[in-house]
C-alpha cells in the first residue's frame, strides 16, 4: 500500500528498552458512511495500480481522529490513557493492536500484543464459552495446546460458574469481560492492552484485574490503560498521557498529568444551573486562594494555612448574610459543609472582601472543588451562588479516606 504510514515490528537498530514506538502518527475517518466506502474502493484502486492514495490529507466529511501523535513506551512500563470521550484513546489501541492502519506515521512494536479492548471482541455469539476461548486464543496468538494447559486457569479467573459451555450471546457484559480479559491476560503477551471495558465489571473483579495486571507488571508485561478512573490510573501507571480532540495535550508523571487533566475539567465544567441562575441582592464577583503570607497560590501542603478571599458585590442593602462553603475532592470526599453568618452590613452598589481561612487540610493528592453560596439571614433566599468555578489542589503523600473535619474561621475584611 502506497501511503506514509506503517506498523512494524523492531529491527535490530531499535533499541531493546523499547516496546513500542509511534512516530507523527494520524488516523482518519469519514462521517458519511456512502462516502467511506467510495473513498476505499478508490483508494483500493488506486493502490492495486501502484498509485499514492494520498491518505494524508482530507476529503469531504473527512475529519482527524487522531492526529501528529508521537510516544514511546518501554519494556515493562506501565502506560496510562486520559482524555474525554471521542478524545481518540480508543482508536490509538486500535491501530497498536492492528485493527486499524494509520493514515500516516508509523508504528513500531516488540513483543505479542494481548488486547482487551471491546467487550464481546473476537467472540462468536453461536459458540459457548468454552469454544469462544479457544477461538479467541487462536486470535491472540496461542496453539491448541497452549490453551489446554491454560484452560483451567482461564476458567478460574472467568469466574462464570455453570455458564462456561453456554452460548455466549446469552452472557451479560459483565461475563463476556470477565470471559475476554482472562484469556487475554493468560495467552502470555509481551504487551497487554487494555480499554474501558473494564469498567462494566463488578468492583471485585476490577480489583482482581488491578493486581493481576500488577502481577504482570512485576514480570516485565508492558501495559497500556485506558480509563475515565484516575484512581485507577495513578494506582498501577508510572507515566499518562493526556489527549483531546486527537492531539496530545501532555504526557509525563501520572499524578501531574492527572492534576492537570482535572484542573482543566473544573475550568470548563461551569454548571448549566449557575448559567442559568441570577444574582439576588449579593453577587460573587472573585475567590482568589492565598497561604499565610498573603501570596497567591493554587497548591498547597496539607499543613499549610488556605485563605480564601471572596470579593462580593452588592446590588441592594443586605445585612449579616449567611456564607455556605461546600467542599469536595475529585476522589468523592466531602471535607466541609458550614452555614455561618457574616457580621458585615452591605450599602447598594459596594464591594467588600471576605476571608474564609481554613488553619490545615490533611488530604492526600487531591483538587478541591470549591461551591460558594451567600442566603439570607433565614437561610431561605439565595442571594449569589458560584458552582464548579473555584479549585486547589492539596500536594501530600499522606494517604486519608473518609469524611474530614477542619478548623476554620470567617474574618471580615
């Protein structure tokens, strides 16, 4: 095939620490499936004569899935895979795995490839279970006789009791992961590959192929995770990688890339409710976060001082208001939720600071999102609101679970 791309095996002149290296590699599809097939009859054509198919550039309804993407993966690492939905994670396993060829660039892989990365991928819905892993074996690269030794642990690891000689199209999503990444993870691959899927099974088995995953670290297995579960991805990956829309926005340390993938998140996740909603009587104009010293920060030690600096605008007179700070960690626990009242009289059309000083925050590494709500003296009329606007991260490597208690104080400007 004429075009610029390639998926290959390494030669001897690559070096042995690397697993598998993609250089500038794009993929591309078509949103108009009559114009999908036209584009590959023609591009078929073209190459059976020997002639470019110009897979490089776009056609109409065309559009990069992924794009210009370049990363190395060594021997043994374990690799993990953010972005949002569409991002383009799934179409890079994809074309590491071969099912798709890349459009441009290359690719270079060493080692058999162990692939988990649609649910239900390789099985005949007409065959039992037993015969689907013997089927999907034989994808995966394994001999007869190679299942036959592994089938009893296969099997065990499934965990899909009286259902193992059951037609699979009867099998839940939940059975036919459980069913896929046994004998994917069992066919003794170089590098494993792994999507979401692992998300339809139960938290006990995810647990169970958490640490066989970690087993198969610790025998030099290269792993490739793709996940929304950043607890999962910082558990086993030493290195992410963060894309959207098809590029690579960062790649490095787990947990940065993590934090970073997070703070972007809280950016833009403006509530359609706070768009929608309308000052009454105060409005929340600016949260800035500062240590002790009055330095502006967005990160900081478990034990160091937190001050939160509101600057609030009034739009008529509003006497001793109630403050409400809700607070909570990107990992779902609850630190704060406190009603107090502000000793300060507001003037129509004035602005007045407020200090919410929290004296410590034992977290482990963690960004906090901040939700701000200023009532009535009842409590029953809100005045401003401000949701998923405000954050900060905690740096620790302390490791706390549960909800948190804190000691803090209102002070007035």
């Amino acid at each position: 095939m004429k075009n610029n791309s390639t998926i290959q095996q390494f030669n001897n002149s690559t070096s042995n620490d690397v697993a598998i290296k993609v250089e500038n590699v794009s993929k591309k599809f078509c949103k108009s499936l009559k114009k999908s097939m036209f584009y590959g009859i023609k591009d078929i054509t073209k190459n059976a004569l020997g002639m470019s198919s110009n897979s490089g550039t776009l056609r109409k309804d065309e559009f990069w899935a992924v794009e210009d993407i370049s990363f190395e993966v060594k021997k043994g690492e374990t690799l993990g895979i953010i972005g949002a939905n569409g991002a383009g994670k799934t179409t890079i396993l994809k074309m590491l795995n071969g099912i798709f060829w890349p459009d441009k660039g290359k690719i270079t892989i060493k080692g058999k490839t162990g692939a988990l990365i649609a649910v239900g991928a390789g099985f005949h819905p007409m065959l039992t279970g037993r015969e689907n892993i013997y089927i999907n074996g034989a994808i995966l690269g394994m001999s007869r006789k190679e299942v036959n030794e592994k089938f009893d642990a296969i099997v065990e690891f499934a965990d899909i009791g009286d259902f193992l000689d059951t037609p699979v199209k009867f099998y839940s999503s939940g059975m036919f992961v459980r069913l896929g990444f046994s004998v994917a993870v069992h066919c003794a691959p170089d590098i494993l590959l792994v999507d979401e899927v692992l998300a339809v099974g139960d938290i006990d088995f995810q647990s169970k192929c958490f640490n066989k995953i970690g087993d198969l670290m610790e025998e030099g297995i290269t792993t490739i995770l793709v996940t929304h579960n950043l607890v999962s991805i910082k558990r086993i990956c030493g290195r992410c990688l963060w894309i959207n829309s098809g590029t690579i926005i960062e790649m490095g340390d787990t947990y940065k890339v993590c934090d970073s993938y997070q703070l972007s998140n809280l950016k833009e996740c403006k509530k359609s409710k706070d768009k929608k909603y309308k000052d009454k009587g105060l409005s929340i104009k600016e949260a800035i976060f500062k240590d002790q010293h009055g330095n502006k920060k967005v990160t900081f030690s478990p034990k160091e001082k937190i001050i939160m600096e509101l600057v609030v605008e009034s739009m008529e007179s509003v006497n001793n208001p109630l403050l409400e700070i809700k607070m909570k960690t990107s990992k779902g626990i609850k630190i704060s939720h406190t009603i107090d009242e502000i000793k300060i009289d507001f003037a129509p059309k004035t602005k007045k600071k407020i200090n919410f000083i929290i004296d410590s925050l034992p977290l482990t590494n963690d960004v906090v999102n901040v939700n701000i709500l200023l009532w009535d003296t009842e409590a029953t009329e809100l005045y401003a609101r401000r949701s998923g606007v405000y954050f900060f991260k905690i740096i620790s490597s302390k490791h706390i679970d549960g909800q948190l208690d804190i000691n803090y104080y209102i002070k007035p400007d």
